[in-house]
C-alpha cells in the first residue's frame, strides 16, 4: 500500500479504536484519556504492531499538542496569573522548585549525568492539565476550593513551560548538534533564534492577529475566525519548528499573546473540535512510547516508581501549599489532583530521547512509570475530597479540622445574570437587571457591542453563546438566570438547550422575532418567551388609544 494512504488507514484505525475505548472509559466513569493511552499501548509496534511508529503519527501527535498547548496559552494572561491568588502562585511555585529538586536528587541516586537529571526533574514538575481538567469540569468540581486551587496551579504549571523549555532545550540542543566542544555556543544561537522568534510572534500575533479579530467580517463569518484561529496555531507551530524549537512552545506563546484579547474565549472554542482529534492522537503516540513487554517484565519496579512519583508530588505540593496558610482539606484534596506527571513531560522525554540523552531503559522507566501515573489519574482525582478527608480524619484532631475549614470557608462567583446579545434590545433589557443590583455578565460575537458593555462597567466578553465551551466560561452552571437578546431563532433555541442541559434550574427568558417561534423556544427550555411581533402590535394599539383622535379622521 502506498505509504500515504498506508498513514491514512493508521490514523482512521487509531481513531475508531480511540472512540470504542474512550467510550468503554466513560461508560466505566473513568476519563476518556485513560482510553486513549491504552489504545497507543497496545495498538503499537512494541504491542500488537497494528499501527507502525512512522513519522506521520508522530508529527500529527504533536500537532496535537501545539493545539492543545495554543488553547492554555489563551488561558494565561499576566492580569489572570495575577489574580490566582498568593497560596496559587506562591505555592504553585514552591511546589515547582521543591518537586524540580526533588526529582533532580532521585535521577542523580539512581546514576544519571547532572544534564539527565534535570532534565528528569523539569518533567517531574508538571502535572496533566487535560487530565485533572477533565476530570473536575465531567464531576463539576472546579468551582471547588480544591479544584480552583488545582486550575490555578496547573495554570501556573503552563506558564512556566516556556522557561522550562528553555531550560531543556539549552541543555539538550548541544547533544545533538555534533560540535560538544562548543556547548555554549550552540546554546547561545538556540536561544537567539527563539528571541527572534518571540519578538516576530509578538509583532504578528500580538499586534497584528487582533486588528483582524475586531473586524465585522469575522464577526459575521464564524468559518473565517475558525481559518483564522487554526492558521495562527499552526504557523505559530511551524515557525518555532524551523528555528530549531518545540512547535509547541510556539504555539503556547502564540495562544499567550491572544490571552490578553476580548477574542480568547471564542477562539478556543473554535479550535477545540480539531484539538480533541489531534490531542486523541497524541495520548495515543504517547502510548505507543510505551514497550508494553518492558513494562510487564519489570511491572513491580515501574509501580513502585509511580508510587514513589505519587507521593513526593503529593507531600510537596501538600507543604507548599500549606506555607501560604491554604487550608488542610484543601491543599491536600488539589495536592492528590495534581499529584501525576503531566502529559508535556513525554514531550521532553521524547525530545531527549531522540538527542541520546537517556538510555533506553532510564527512558522506559520513566515513560513507563509516569504513564502509570496518569492512568491511575481518572480513579483518583475524582474523589481527591474523599480521600482528603479519610486521611486528614487519622492525622488532624476533628476539632482543629472543623476550625480550620471555617476560618477558611469562602464562596465562589454565583448568583449572576447571564445576557447574550448587546444590541438594543441587549442594552434595554439589562437596564431594569442592574436597577435591581443583579451582577450581569455579557456574551456577544461583536467586540464593540462587548467593548460598549465594558466601558458601562459591565463583565463582558467576546464569544459564540451558542458554542459549548464559550456558555461555560460564562458560569452559566452557577448562574441564576439567562436572558438570550439575540435576533437569530436557530441560535438562542440552540443556547437555550445548551444552558439548560448546564443547569436544569437556571431561569431563562428569550427573545421571539415572530409569534411561530414562541413555541419553539419555550420547548427549547425558555421559562419566559417575549413575543417581538405580539408586544409592537399590544404598544401601537396601547399608544392610539392614549391619544385623543379627531372625529373623522382616518386610520387607514
């Protein structure tokens, strides 16, 4: 078979494997990632050797992962790092430092270089944003102390990947450029060629990119900031592939640089469907890193090493978050979330692998053991509270427990107006809402009419309400009511079922351009439908009535 269409029937069969055991997963309430990986495992050329270890699998992996690094670098911005909180940025980064060290020492007790070791010890750091993630939004635990405690953190955690990037790829880089006798030098065109690359970024993502996302015609066009979005992923990833560094940092810088943009929410929605197929892909190559025959030959060693993984990870995040005076059930329920290695580290193993930076078997164990940790992910994390408090329960005295959990009780954001749409009608509607003191929180597609609502000292942002991701970002599963302004039928019966799935109790009243659609949108899940064409018709008749008409005077 031609190696082109051989690559395709790979990633078709990769693909229709990956949906039954993402499938059999949920079913089983696990995640659909532990799936994924186990799809890679035994799909691969070290299992079964359905699907061969070719360059196309590899290179659409890590697409994937410059996708699904573009989307978190939408979530960054310095003004949301500044407001995770001191116990998120403080102990996120203690527990960064204390778990490098930590990992450093253990490569260095077990026989590796200085260089191998700290390699060793960056991957160990991190911990599988889309994993925990998952897991939290699937058992809506994010609005958790816990869980916002954890998304602070693992936001952190992204934000530090350039840095650590840097790192690796100073260190690595000079393996394989066959010149050690001029290891810094090496190291100084790395790092050149990536300051060039983020300040061309910066010129064109940064400045340039987001005069076009404020046009009418994007706005209008949903297809072409789809194009829009995934070129500038894409081009982000290949740019930094060609001067010699991860497509992923490119693509992480490229999503950062749109973070601080009214467009972030509604672009990683856009590229979220193709995210999910090329990050499918990518936990399924990261499987197949995996030699399954190793794995079961030295199965005790690679458990004791996860759990060895587990438990420093968890103790030192524990204590750093402990430092900035977190509470005890707390830091202990987000320290148990995040306690796995992240799925970026197999981006590091992998790079370092392919520049001999490790040997194969300090490579499997590594893979093997952090592999491991991931999967047993999905049966933990979902009841991190649990087992926080089966274990705070046997080591805290219940009457320090019971205090400390008061003195750090706190609320979350609820209670709010979600109003989608910002037009007249929009405007008009959220007068009496702010009369009443209600919290308003603004979706529209248009950034002026989002910008109008900002400057009226509104919360607003720029997103598609009828799009998944872009409701959830609104709240709408804390929120009290939702009022749907917008002109277009399809899309607020489209919005209105989507919230409703969100939040079965939430309030909703819509907007109906003609009588016919009154019924339509009330069995869509509207509590309250008002009739555009019924309601002109009620204030033309109410508005001749209040003036006096000359006798003999016409109406028609």
């Amino acid at each position: 078979m031609h190696s082109g269409w051989r690559s395709i029937l790979d990633f078709v069969m990769v693909l229709g494997i990956a949906f039954l055991a993402g499938a059999i997963a949920q079913k089983l309430r696990l995640s659909s990632v532990l799936g994924y990986l186990v799809t890679g495992l035994f799909l691969g050329p070290r299992a079964f050797g359905l699907v061969s270890e070719g360059e196309g699998l590899a290179t659409v992996g890590e697409l994937g992962v410059a996708l699904f690094l573009f989307s978190i670098g939408l979530e960054f911005s310095w003004s949301k790092l500044r407001r995770l909180g001191p116990v998120a940025l403080g102990g996120g980064l203690v527990q960064l430092g204390s778990t490098a060290a930590a990992g450093l020492g253990i490569a260095l007790a077990f026989g590796l270089g200085m260089k191998e070791s700290v390699v060793a010890g960056l991957a160990m750091t991190l911990s599988s944003t889309a994993v925990v993630l998952g897991v939290l939004q699937e058992r809506r635990q994010l609005d958790a102390p816990y869980g916002r405690l954890a998304f602070g953190v693992l936001i952190l955690q992204d934000a530090m990947l350039l840095p650590i990037m840097l790192v690796a790829t100073f260190l690595v880089a000079p393996a394989g450029t066959g010149s050690p006798a001029s290891p810094w030098l090496a190291a100084l065109l790395v790092s050149a060629k990536i300051l060039a690359a983020c300040g061309a970024l910066y010129l064109i993502v940064g400045r340039a990119l987001p005069r076009f996302y404020d046009s009418k015609t994007l706005a209008k066009n949903r297809e072409l900031a789809v194009l829009l979005a995934v070129v500038t992923c894409v081009g982000s990833a290949w740019a930094a592939h060609e001067v010699g560094v991860s497509p992923s940092l490119g693509a992480f810088l490229a999503g950062m640089l749109l973070a601080g943009t009214p467009f972030a929410v509604q672009i990683r929605a856009d590229v979220g469907p193709l995210r999910a197929i090329f990050v499918t892909l990518f936990f399924t190559t990261v499987g197949m890193m995996v030699d399954g025959r190793w794995l079961l030959a030295n199965l005790p060693l690679v458990l004791s090493a996860a759990a060895a993984i587990l438990l420093i990870k968890v103790v030192l995040a524990y204590a750093s978050f402990r430092v900035f005076r977190e509470s005890i059930l707390t830091s202990l329920a987000a320290a148990i979330a995040i306690g796995q290695v992240g799925e970026f580290s197999f981006v590091l193993f992998q790079t370092a692998r392919a520049s001999g930076f490790f040997e194969e078997t300090a490579h499997q164990l590594m893979v093997s053991a952090s592999m491991v940790t991931i999967l047993a992910t999905p049966l933990i994390a979902p009841h991190s509270q649990r087992i926080a408090r089966w274990l705070a329960a046997r080591v805290v005295p219940t009457r320090k427990l019971a205090g400390d959990e008061r003195a750090h009780h706190r609320e979350g954001l609820s209670g709010h107006v979600v109003l989608v749409g910002f037009g007249e009608s929009g405007q008009a509607a959220a007068r009496p809402l702010l009369d009443a003191r209600l919290e308003l929180f603004v979706l529209d597609v248009d950034p002026r009419l989002v910008a109008l609502a900002r400057r009226r000292g509104l919360q607003a942002r720029v997103g598609d309400a009828t799009v998944f991701d872009v409701l959830k970002s609104a709240r709408i599963e804390q929120a009290r009511a939702l009022a749907v302004s917008i002109p277009n039928h399809d899309a607020s019966r489209l919005i209105i079922e989507t919230a409703k799935r969100l939040n079965p109790t939430l309030v909703i009243a819509a907007r109906a351009r003609y009588r016919a659609d009154v019924q339509e949108l009330a069995a869509a899940g509207a509590d309250y439908v008002v009739d555009e064409s019924n309601l002109t018709g009620q204030r033309l008749g109410s508005s001749l009535v209040s003036v006096s008409i000359p006798e003999g005077v016409s109406l028609r």
